[in-house]
C-alpha cells in the first residue's frame, strides 16, 4: 500500500500531489530545495545530479512521513528504477580524458555517483539495513517496477520500501517519482 509520494522535475515539485514552493528549475532547483527544506547533509554537495534528484526525493518523502530520529532499520529497503544509470556522471568522466595530449582523468568526477550511491545515501543517511538496489531498465514501466517491489515484500523482514523512478539526462533533465509503501 502506498503511503506517500514525490515527483520531481526540472519545473515542478509535487509531495503527496500537492506543490512544494521552490524559486529555480533544473539542478539549481535541487540546491535550492536542498537549502530549504533539508540542508543537513554536507556530503550532498559531493553528489552527481542523479545522486542529488535521488536525495532530494527521498528527504521529502522522509518528511512527510515525520519519523525522521534515524533509528537503525532492518524492514525498510530502498529500492529505485531508471533508464540512464549514470550516464550524465559517465559523459562529464568522458571528458576528462578525451584529448590524449591533455590525458587528466579527475577522480572528482567519479565522487558520489552511480545509481548504487543514491539508494546506498539514502541508506546510510537513514540507518536503513534492508536490501538496497538500483535496477536500470528499457523505459519507465509501473509494471515492471511493482513486480520487482511485490518481491522484494516477500522477504519476511521487509515491512515498507522507499522505491520508484530516478532518473537523470542531465542537469536540466531529470525526474523522480517515489514513494513510500508498507506491506
């Protein structure tokens, strides 16, 4: 069952269907939240795009649901879906060691990105010790991902998810949809 819900892209905000004030758009629009409704997190400075859109959705859907004291957890997983996987964090690496006369790889770029990172933040944030995945797939397809969630309530320690859809292009292309659901 479903209790709560996010959406998020480059324009809009929805927490549980409803607005969520916010003055950018795109990837300034995720600092912007970061720093208004969150802001207690210095590593989400580190993050990728994708690992910031990922954050940002589940902080909001955290807050929502207003248990936040950061008790260790072993019922709850974290489960998320793209089409992506890190692409945007891979092309920006690309980069850095395109031109073999100005070969500079920067492991910088590679700091707090790939989808694992995003469900594993939200774990470590959280103290969530449940199963954690990151699973990239065709297109977005609410079958395929409700599939994958009904499994995932069959382990028996499992009570709620925090699963659904984060995905990025780039930094003014991107959306999230997740939610939280319990068994």
């Amino acid at each position: 069952m479903m209790k709560h819900s996010v959406i998020i892209t480059p324009e809009h905000v929805l927490v549980d269907g409803n607005p969520l004030e916010h003055n950018e758009s795109g990837s300034t629009m995720l600092t912007d939240l970061y720093r208004k409704y969150i802001g207690d997190y210095p590593k989400f400075f580190k993050m990728d795009t994708l690992s910031k859109l990922g954050f940002i959705a589940s902080e909001l859907l955290l807050n929502i649901e207003g248990n936040r004291d950061f008790e260790p957890r072993e019922d709850r997983a974290v489960i998320l879906f793209n089409r992506n996987a890190s692409l945007q964090a891979d092309t920006h690496y690309q980069s850095t060691i395109q031109n073999p006369d100005n070969f500079f790889p920067s492991p910088a770029a590679f700091v707090y990105t790939l989808p694992n990172i995003v469900t594993g933040e939200i774990a470590i944030r959280n103290k969530y010790f449940g199963e954690t995945s990151f699973i990239v797939i065709e297109n977005y397809d609410e079958k395929i991902i409700e599939k994958n969630l009904r499994l995932a309530f069959q382990d028996p320690i499992t009570t709620s998810i925090i699963g659904g859809w984060v995905d990025c292009e780039d930094e003014e292309h991107f959306e999230a949809k997740i939610f939280l659901m319990e068994k």
